[in-house]
C-alpha cells in the first residue's frame, strides 16, 4: 500500500489548480463550485441536524472535519463554516453549551497544492484550529477513527491516475487524438470505469478505517446524470472542445501530435448507480441522505459565457496542461479554447449534468 500511495502522490501532484492570487489563479476563477457550496448549505445543515449522532458530539470537546481536495481556500473555508455553524445549533437544540465545543478543521490536498496561498487566506475570526493534511485522497490521511465528519466538494471526480489501458499505444484503449474518454471508444470508457471503480474502493476503504462510528461524510459530486451517453455530459463536452483546440495546435505544428495523442485528462463523472454501486461494494457506509443539482452547471452563468468558461478550465488545468506541454502554449491554446467555446455555445447549452450531494454514515464495526 504504501508504495501504491507514494506513485498515486507522484502522478496527482502533476495536476494542482493554479495557486496565488493573480487574476488568473484558482482563487479567482471558482465561482461555480461556490455557487454550489453556497446552494447546499441548507442541505448540509439539515443532514447534520437530522443524521449526526448526539453520542459522537458527547464523546469528546473536540469535533474534527476533515475537507479532502480543498484547493487555496475560500470555497473550503466557506464551506468549514457552515458545518461548523451546524453542528453548533445541534448541540445547542440539545440544551448544551456549545461555547465548549472545539474544532479542529483538515484541509487536505495533493503535495503540490498552494498551501501558502491556503494558510494566508485563513479567515482571521475562524472559531477553529486548522492545519494542512497533504496527500492523495485515495489513500490513508488520519489515523484510526480520528474523524468526526468528512467533507468534498468537487475534488472527487479527480482520479488517482490515467487508466494505464489508455497509455498503452499498442492497446485497444489507445487514445489517439483524443483527450478525455467521453467521445473515446468502448475501450477507453472501459478503462476509465474500471479506474474509477478501483478509486472508489480505495477512496471508501481509506474512510472507514479514518472516520468514527456513526460518523458523517458530506459530499458534494459533479457526476452523469443516470441514462445520459458520456458524450452528452456538459463538463465532457466542455473537454471535448478543449482536446479540439489541442488538435487543432498540433496540426499548425505548435505542439508535437504524440504529446497530444498521450495525454487524458484524470477525470470521470460517476452516475448515481455507479456511487450507489461503490458504496455497497464498500459496505461500511449507508447512504443517509441524497439530493440531485439537476443540471447546475447548465444553469449557471459560468457555463453562458465562454471567455469566463475557459478562464475557470484554465485555473482547474493548468498546472496538468503545463507538465505536459510546457508554459509556452498556455496563452495560445486558451485564447483559442474560448474562441471555440463561443463559437459552440449550443453545444454546450445543450450538455445534461448534475451534482449529487450525498450523506453517508459510518455503520457500526
């Protein structure tokens, strides 16, 4: 396992989001997963309110949240807030004095993530501890039941690395001229269900054995809606025209065609019946509660304008395109990607999406 961790980290840390606070830096450029945050606090504080056991809250002085794939920041610490906000008002309706309670927050990412950036940010009047917890998700963080309550927004459709079917150039899955498995052959959707299949066992193993019984996980899941083909998903389509802005670079010889053909994108939209599958395969959680964003991406204003689009792609990929091709293509190649993406607003008017937000608990050892 540990050396499985240790190549996980090695790949993961080729894609943070771009750090800083530049006008270009994933700071600036998360308005929708915010949208997101700020659309579920209502949820997560019913799902608290209804699901968190009042023995976890008595067992000890210290509740802890752990936030896997927090980025530089701000969409985590909003999101620290609101549960912590809701844990306090449940233990206030229990005629307790939450002024005794105290938190201590995770922010977990990969190595290479900003945490500078993170740590700088911090809001001064945080009614909490925190610290930096660096490393791959798809492994073990925390020791043994050491986590009250689990938190993810957006981070889990990042796999732990390219279906290695994908990068074998004499294999079916071979990906050639492509970028990403959504408009790919049945090969390559194969391989990256497959990937994604063995992510979520390792994902879910890796929490069991972190989280107290009875505890929560809060999950917030950018995924296919349920019948939708891959290549109809709107974050697809969104990759689609990216990969075509690379193709078209390659033909005008700004970038090598091979570079091209072996480079995919580590991300895969799950359906709700791949979640649900995940989770019973696991078997150490149940789903307690769980509500669709139909459509959310397609809603959001983000996703209606395509200079705004490729700057929030940009801040997401940056750091993945960049290890791959270099710094020198990154202006050109995301100039012309939102020229594409004005130019195909239908199409990408027309993609289905959504994002689950789930509630699973620990069940008992």
């Amino acid at each position: 396992m540990a050396r499985a961790e240790e190549t996980n980290d090695q790949l993961c840390a080729a894609y943070p989001v771009r750090g800083g606070d530049g006008p270009s830096s994933y700071a600036v450029n998360s308005v929708y997963q915010r949208g997101a945050v700020a659309a579920a606090k209502e949820f997560i504080s019913k799902a608290i309110e209804e699901k968190l056991d009042m023995e976890i809250l008595l067992s000890s002085k210290t509740f802890r949240i752990a936030d896997l794939g927090c980025a530089v920041g701000p969409n985590s610490f909003f999101s620290a807030e609101n549960i912590i906000e809701a844990v306090q008002l449940k233990y206030k309706s229990q005629g307790l004095n939450s002024q005794t309670l105290e938190f201590q927050v995770f922010f977990n990412d990969i190595t290479a993530n900003d945490f500078n950036k993170l740590f700088r940010s911090l809001p001064s009047n945080r009614q909490y501890y925190a610290a930096g917890v660096p490393g791959s998700f798809y492994g073990r963080l925390f020791p043994d039941a050491s986590i009250n309550l689990f938190h993810s927004a957006f981070a889990i459709p990042w796999m732990s690395q390219v279906p290695k079917a994908v990068m074998d150039r004499n294999g079916p899955a071979w990906n050639k001229g492509r970028i990403f498995y959504s408009d790919a052959s049945d090969d390559v959707v194969s391989a990256y269900e497959a990937q994604n299949a063995e992510d979520m066992e390792r994902f879910l193993h890796a929490r069991a054995q972190e989280i107290v019984s009875g505890g929560l996980m809060v999950f917030f899941i950018p995924g296919r809606p349920d019948g939708t083909p891959h290549s109809h998903t709107l974050p697809n389509v969104i990759y689609q025209i990216l990969g075509s802005c690379l193709m078209d670079l390659a033909r005008k010889g700004v970038v090598d065609e091979e570079k091209v053909d072996s480079f995919n994108i580590p991300n895969y939209l799950m359906s709700s019946k791949e979640l649900e599958s995940a989770v019973e395969r696991n078997g150490c959680f149940s789903i307690e509660r769980r509500e669709n964003l139909d459509n959310f991406f397609a809603h959001d204003t983000v996703y209606k304008n395509p200079q705004l689009l490729a700057s929030q792609i940009r801040a997401s990929l940056e750091g993945l395109f960049k290890q791959q091709f270099g710094d020198e293509i990154l202006d050109e190649l995301f100039e012309l990607y939102g020229k594409k993406l004005e130019e195909q607003q239908s199409m990408v008017e027309s993609g289905k999406a959504v994002v689950f937000l789930v509630v699973l608990r620990r069940t008992a050892n």
